[in-house]
C-alpha cells in the first residue's frame, strides 16, 4: 500500500535542509527576535531590539519551519565596497544542517549582484566562516565598521570578537 503523504515529510531531519531561503517580512519580525534573542541573552550575538529589526528588515533572509523563524542572516552594507553579514542564526536544534552556509552563500550572491566586492563578519564561529572562504584580518583593515558601527557597542573598548574578510569575485 502507498504511505500515506502528511506534512510531517517536511519535519524529517532529512527534509529540513531542503526548506527554502526567502525574503523576511513584516510578520517574521518577533520569531526572528525570539531567535537573536536566544543567542544574544548567551553573550554570543549582539543584542538587537525589534525595532532595529523592523527598520532592517529588508535587509534579512530566513528559512521558516512549521510557522517559526529557524535560521536567519542579515547583509549591511557599509561602504561602496564592504558589507557585513550580520545577525547569523541558526536554532540549536537545526544546527549542523547546513542552513548556516547555505544562508551565508546566499548572502554572498546578493553582495555580489549589488556590486559589493568585500564581505566581512564580526564572530567567534571563525571555523564556520573559513569554510566559506573567509579569512580572519585584524580589526584595523574594517576602519569603516570600527568607526561607523562599532563605536556605539558596548563591547567597543573590549571587543573579542574576530573580524573574518572575504573578497568577493565578480
Ligand atoms: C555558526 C552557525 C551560524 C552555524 O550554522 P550551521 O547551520 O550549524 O552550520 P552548517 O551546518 O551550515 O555548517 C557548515 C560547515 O561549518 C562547520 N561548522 C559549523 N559550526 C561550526 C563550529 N562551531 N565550529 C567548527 N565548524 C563548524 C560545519 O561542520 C560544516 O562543515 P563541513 O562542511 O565540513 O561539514 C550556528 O551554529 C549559529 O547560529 N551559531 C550561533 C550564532 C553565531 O555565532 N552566529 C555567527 C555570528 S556572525
């Protein structure tokens, strides 16, 4: 007999990493909170209000499973040549997945289609990010995020953060 088809196909494990990537909106604003948040409150994200996510939510991709935001990504830009990626996420429970690079990568795509030809992060996942081709610089070669951005952190005069570059080929 045939299985019988249910929606839990799209909750196996294996499924998962298949869901889509798309646009945020308006409506994905508290779950995609509810998610920095998680991270934020562990010292591991810089806390974001919902507010700045609201004002930056163009700016957002997210993968949606089961009506909650489980992975998110964010591109700044910053300079004529430099974006940043910004507000990575992925829910503990759909770690290891591949959400992670797959979100990354789409992020690259779109900075290289507006023409951005630097992308930089600030994180302590540098393993994460060097399989995906970025390499850690010093703080210093990011002038235009230390001195647009940084400067209203709260970690600004003991950032441990690492700075992770990758240049962006056409
Ligand atoms: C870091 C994070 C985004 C990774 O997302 P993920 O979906 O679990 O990662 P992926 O499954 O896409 O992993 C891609 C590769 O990176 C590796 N990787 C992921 N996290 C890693 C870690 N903490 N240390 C070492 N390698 C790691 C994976 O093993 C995989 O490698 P492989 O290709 O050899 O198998 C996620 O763990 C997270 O949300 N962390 C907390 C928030 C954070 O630190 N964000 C980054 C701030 S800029």
């Amino acid at each position: 007999m045939e299985p019988i088809k249910t929606e839990r196909v799209a909750a196996s494990p294996l499924a998962l990493p298949e869901l889509p990537i798309r646009p945020a909106r308006l409506e994905d604003v508290g779950s995609i909170h509810r998610l920095l948040k998680h991270y934020s409150d562990r010292d591991i994200l810089l806390p974001r209000p919902e507010g700045d996510i609201f004002h930056s939510l163009r700016e957002f991709k997210v993968v949606e499973w089961n009506g909650k935001i489980i992975a998110c990504c964010a591109l700044q830009i910053f300079t004529r040549d430099l974006g940043e990626v910004r507000s990575l996420a992925v829910a503990p429970e759909h770690a290891g997945l591949g959400f992670g690079r797959r979100l990354v990568g789409v992020i690259e795509q779109e900075a290289r289609q507006i023409g951005l030809s630097k992308l930089m992060a600030l994180t302590y996942e540098v393993r994460f990010f060097s399989k995906s081709g970025f390499e850690v610089v010093e703080m210093n070669v990011l002038p235009e995020k230390v001195w647009g951005a940084c400067i209203n952190c709260h970690k600004f005069r003991n950032c441990d953060e690492i700075a992770v570059l990758k240049t962006l080929s056409p």
